[in-house]
C-alpha cells in the first residue's frame, strides 16, 4: 500500500470503513485496505472506465475516495474532483498524490494553489497540500519526483 496513504488512514480512522479508488491499477492498494478490514470499489482507465464520471454509490457513499498517480491524466479536473465529491458522504475524506508541476518529468498542471482552488470551490473543508521530493525505486527509473498530495474533506 502508499505508504503515505496508509498513514493518513490511521490518522483519520479509528475504525475500517468504505474506500474507493479512483484508478485502482492493478489493485494492490484496495486489496491491502481490506486485508485490514475495509470495505473497497476500485475502478480504473485501463478498464475503460471514464473517472470523470463515476457515480458508484448513490445510496452508500464512501468514508475515503483516494487517487494516487491519476489525476494528471485527467482532462477535465474539476469533473474529477466533482465525482470524489458525490462518491464521498458527510464528513469524509480524500486522500490524492499525484506529480506535482515542478516534477520534472511531469505533464501535469497540478500545483498547490490549483488545487485548493478547485477543492474550494466544490466546497470541501480541511484542505492541505504538501509537495514533497520521493525517491522512485522502480526498477529503470532510480530518481526522485516531485510529488504532490491533497487531503481534503467533505463537510
């Protein structure tokens, strides 16, 4: 799992909860919240899946929507936040990484500021960004990346 993410999960959460992925990939991190108890939806491009549009759960919304390495993919951004947001009940939260506008080896325009641009006007509460430098370990990459995450909540 992010590691990142699996330590903003036991700052927020006392208890497992309902998590959906946007962009689950190969599935490794909603396989790992329910190895812990979580109740979990992914859905990813790969599938077809159009992610500025996912309406999941009508009638049981998600205490977490999370995005790890998505979101610069997505044309219409404020379509994607929109979708976290009807995805989300009251009070939950999401939890984003992405690469931020300084990665270099990024084609993303995700900044801080645009960010907390879009999130606020959706309404959302509690918004932080961070932009920190990570090491990418996979194998024929070996550099570091700008990366930038995005935890807001829905009030």
């Amino acid at each position: 799992m992010n590691i990142y993410l699996e330590k903003f999960i036991k700052e927020k959460f006392k208890n497992p909860g309902k998590a959906l992925d946007l962009g689950a990939g190969d599935f490794v991190d909603v396989k790992s919240l329910e190895d812990i108890g979580w109740k979990c939806e992914g859905v990813d491009i790969k599938s077809g899946v159009n992610l500025e549009n996912v309406y999941i759960s009508k009638n049981k919304p998600f205490d977490l929507v999370f995005s790890n390495y998505v979101i610069h993919k997505i044309k219409n951004k404020k379509n994607f936040i929109s979708t976290i947001f009807n995805n989300l009940k009251q009070n939950g939260w999401i939890f984003i990484h992405t690469f931020d506008e300084s990665d270099e080896n990024s084609t993303s325009d995700m900044t801080s500021l645009f960010s907390k641009k879009i999130l606020e006007e959706h309404g959302f509460i509690n918004i932080s960004t961070n932009v920190f430098d990570f090491y990418d370990d996979d194998e024929g990459h070996k550099h570091f990346h700008k990366i930038l995450e995005i935890i807001a909540q829905k009030p």
